[in-house]
C-alpha cells in the first residue's frame, strides 16, 4: 500500500520539540507517518509502566517515550504512611504513600506534579523512602497566561529528557505526533461515552470502570474497549434517557465506586462529575504535534480547587450546571484538602442562590462509603424526591 506524503506536517520544527526531530539523515527519508504509525504500533511500547499524579500532566509523553502512562488513585488504607506524614495531612497523598510503601503499586517508576505544599511534601517523602523511583517533580505554572504556557512547555521538554534518561528512548517528533493522535482518538471516544452516561445509556458504575480502565492501561487498548462501548446499540435496545433526581458531584481524584452505584441503586443519577477523574480530565482535542500545544491544552482545561483559580473554578461549576440542569449537588471531599472545603464555602452561595440543595461529605481515606455516609446521602436524596 502507497504512503502519503508527509512533507509539511511538522510546521513547529523550530520550537522546542525539535530537539526530539529525526536526525537530518533521517529527515529527507520517504518514511511517511502511515508506515511510521504501523512501526510504531508493531514496536513502540514496553511493559514499564509509569505513574503519573495528576491530570495536569501529559501522559502523551510518556506514551511517546514507549512507556504506559498510569494515572495513581488513592488506596483505601492509610496505615503504612502513618510513620512518615502528619495524621492531619491530605488522605489522598497519605494514600498514595500507603499504598507504595505497602507495595500496592505496580509500576516502574512514578512522575510527580509541582501543584501545591501537599504534592512537594509528598514528593519529598516519596523520594526518601519509597522503593519505587520518583522521576521528578514537574513545576506547574499557577496561571494560564501565554507566559505561563511557554514555561510550562519548557518544564515538560525538561520531563521528556528525565524519561529519555531512564528508558534509554529519546523520542522523535513523529512518535510524540502518534501519542497526541492517539490521547486525541480518546477524548473523542470519552466525550461520546459521557454523553451516553448522560442520557442514562450506561450505568454510573460502567462509566466509572470505563473511565478508570482508559487513565490506567496503555491507550491503544483503551481507544480499542472504548470504541466497542461506543458502537451504537440496535434499533430497541437501548435503555433510553432515565428519569430521576439528577446530581452534581463534587470530588477530588476519586470518586468510590460504591458511592456512584449507591445512588443509582436510589433512583436517582448522576449527570456531571467534576473529579480529577471526568470533567477535568483533558477532552477537547490537542491542537498542534508539540510541546506548546500540550503545555496549553493541559494548562487551560478546567482546573480543580487551587490558589489563584476560583473565578475559573466558579465560571465551570456554573457552566456544569447550566448545561446538566442537576435538582442537587453532593461535594464528596478528601479529608484535611483545604484548598477543596474553602472553595466550598463559596460554592455552596452558588447553590444557594440557585435553590439547589447540596451535601457535604468527607472521605477519611479508610472507611471507604461508610454507612453513615449512606444513611446521610439516602437521606438527602429523599428530601430532593
């Protein structure tokens, strides 16, 4: 079979993802980027796989390195980090050190993201005493400015040679174009499945299984099982838009599972989840094959509770529930996060205003959905009926 043409496709060879261009001997080959995607998907990835702690940070990268990116959830022991960070301190990073210091990780080695106090204490921790090697900890700009764009893009060049180092693979402009189609074929298929959550043709549960499955295997696989629950179901099938009282759900990187089927076993869904594991995970598709269009894609998505981002914060918690049109909100918080219940402060005039009533409820990291969370909940959703 014929290969295109590729020449042209590559206009940001003058920025900083040209340091991982083709060699110029290799540049004027007529290797075109169909039999390069066909290499590359007979040999490019390993079975290292390679944790990452926020949605902030491009898993292309490590993707394009030939390594698995696996986005880390909190375990649900706290225990074994006990000895090494403050009782008072974030359950989810005390989970995350839990479950490596109790060997609960299967991983090669971990990235850290530079986004407040907590993920610098928790690096620092890490590096001292967990087996599993910390790669680094990448700076977060705290802005969305063209500036902090340009640093942050900088900051992720800085990663690429960190990985390059460690698995003996600097990547070329071609394999790291592969990676961001590849992410970009995802956010499609996750934009369609969350629609199809939305109208009630997928269960919470299979949403959040989904979800899960595609943040933590390589994405090829992923793109494949996504695809298969994308494929529209026959004429009559389908179980249609279910009725009942809709919920905004507030959480940090994990919403439990049970907590979602909970609901659903009540009758009533949920119609938007505003976690580190669905709406402020990246799907608009990334704009350009560099690091400049990573760095801005993943600035500029929807953040999470942080300094200096409330406004930003506010105008998506509205945008939420202007277009999902929810009769409640449930705010399912880590214990000790304070930027998480400060924002809750303000957040809960929103609602107020809008005379939607909302539920706070905090995970301690260890009861998991206790039963007085669901007689609290069970409660609440009675009231909204």
């Amino acid at each position: 079979m014929g290969c295109a043409d590729t020449s042209g496709m590559f206009p940001h060879r003058d920025r900083d993802a040209a340091a991982f261009a083709r060699p110029s001997s290799q540049a004027a080959d007529p290797f075109s980027a169909a039999c390069f995607v066909k290499w590359l998907e007979t040999n490019h990835m390993t079975t290292k796989r390679i944790g990452y702690t926020s949605p902030y940070l491009p898993p292309e990268i490590i993707f394009a390195s030939g390594l698995t990116p696996v986005r880390l959830r909190p375990a649900e022991s706290l225990s074994a980090a006990d000895g090494f960070l403050p009782r008072n301190f974030s359950v989810e990073a005390r989970a995350l050190l839990s479950a490596a210091l109790n060997n609960g990780l299967d991983l090669e080695a971990v990235v850290f993201l530079d986004e407040d106090d907590t993920s610098r204490r928790l690096f620092d921790v890490w590096q001292a005493y967990a087996e599993i090697p910390a790669l680094g900890l990448v700076p977060l700009p705290r802005l969305d400015s063209e500036p902090a764009c340009q640093r942050y893009a900088r900051a992720l060049v800085e990663l690429a040679d960190s990985l390059a180092t460690y698995s003996g693979h600097r990547f070329t402009d071609y394999e790291l174009l592969y990676a961001i189609d590849i992410y970009n074929e995802q956010r499609c298929l996750w934009r369609s499945l969350r629609q199809r959550w939305i109208e009630g043709a997928l269960s919470a549960s299979e949403w959040h299984d989904l979800r899960w499955m595609a943040l933590t295997t390589d994405p090829v696989s992923a793109n494949a099982e996504l695809a298969a629950h994308v494929s529209p179901l026959p004429t009559g099938e389908g179980p249609g838009v279910r009725e009942g009282t809709r919920l905004l759900l507030l959480g940090g990187m994990n919403i439990p599972r049970q907590l979602l089927a909970f609901i659903e076993s009540c009758g009533a869904r949920v119609v938007a989840e505003d976690s580190e594991a669905d709406e402020r995970v990246v799907t608009e598709p990334v704009s350009g094959p560099d690091m400049d269009a990573l760095a801005a894609a993943y600035l500029t998505k929807p953040c999470g509770p942080r300094p200096n981002a409330l406004a930003r914060r506010l105008e998506r918690v509205t945008q939420l529930l202007d277009e999902r049109g929810p009769h409640g909100v449930i705010a399912y918080y880590p214990k000790f996060a304070d930027a998480y219940l400060a924002e809750y402060l303000v957040l809960a005039e929103v609602f107020k205003a809008r005379g939607l009533p909302a539920l706070l409820l905090e995970d301690d990291g260890e009861s998991g959905f206790s039963g007085q969370q669901r007689t609290r909940l069970e409660a609440f959703l009675e009231v909204l009926s």
